[in-house]
C-alpha cells in the first residue's frame, strides 16, 4: 500500500496563487498516476488534473485548465499542485490519489477512486 500526504492549504485571499504538496511515504511514484481532487464544502469530490509516471500522460477537465497546474518533484516522491487566482469557490478539501500502472485521461478519475489517497489538506479562500 502507497501512503500519500498532502500539504501545502491554509488560508487565502481571492487572486492569490499556492502550491500543494503530493508526497509520497519514501516510495517514488514511477509506477502510478497520480490525480488531485477537490471537495467544497457540502459538495462531492470532483477531479481536477493527473500525471501519469509511467507513460507521462497527462490529464485535466477543461474548467480547471486555465489557473490548475501539475508538475513533478525532481525526487519522484512528489507531485505538485499550482493554482492561480484562487477563488472563494477554490475553498475545499484537496486530495491526492495514487494508481498504479496507469497512464491519465478522463476515465483514470473513474478509478483513481480505488486507489491509494492521503488525508487531503484544507484550503480556504476568502474575498
């Protein structure tokens, strides 16, 4: 079993830009696709962008491709998470989910849900 963790949330204003952190426990992340989801408050887990590292394909839904970008850690033991001009809708959970053997595309977020998850981190946006 991966073990995932990540942080990087806090507190914000509108407009500002952050960076969250996918780590993974001392294992690298050759052999997964890693996905970051988002959960506002009240409302259901959505997808946002993944990175495979075995086949470096990669993945975001449209509404998010403007201001969510994901990279690689030069440690292969983190993936990352860049949003710009946060929004208090940008206000939620973010989660990072691990699945191994899998390139990125919009079915992977089917089954990332199956994978390895880490705890989420909290983000909150105000005006």
């Amino acid at each position: 079993q991966l073990y995932l963790l990540e942080s990087g949330g806090g507190f914000f204003q509108s407009g500002d830009s952050l960076k969250l952190t996918c780590s993974s426990s001392g294992w690298p992340l050759d052999d997964y696709a890693i996905g970051w989801f988002h959960q506002a408050p009240g409302q259901e887990r959505e997808g946002l962008t993944c990175l495979s590292f075995v086949d470096g394909t990669t993945y975001s839904f449209d509404s998010v491709k403007d201001r969510f970008t994901m990279s690689r850690g030069s440690a292969k033991s983190k993936v990352y998470l860049e949003i710009t001009n946060v929004k208090p809708t940008d206000t939620g959970v973010y989660y990072c989910a691990a699945l191994k053997f899998a390139g990125c595309s919009m079915y992977t977020f089917d089954r990332l849900p199956g994978g390895s998850w880490g705890q989420g981190t909290q983000v909150i946006v105000s005006s």
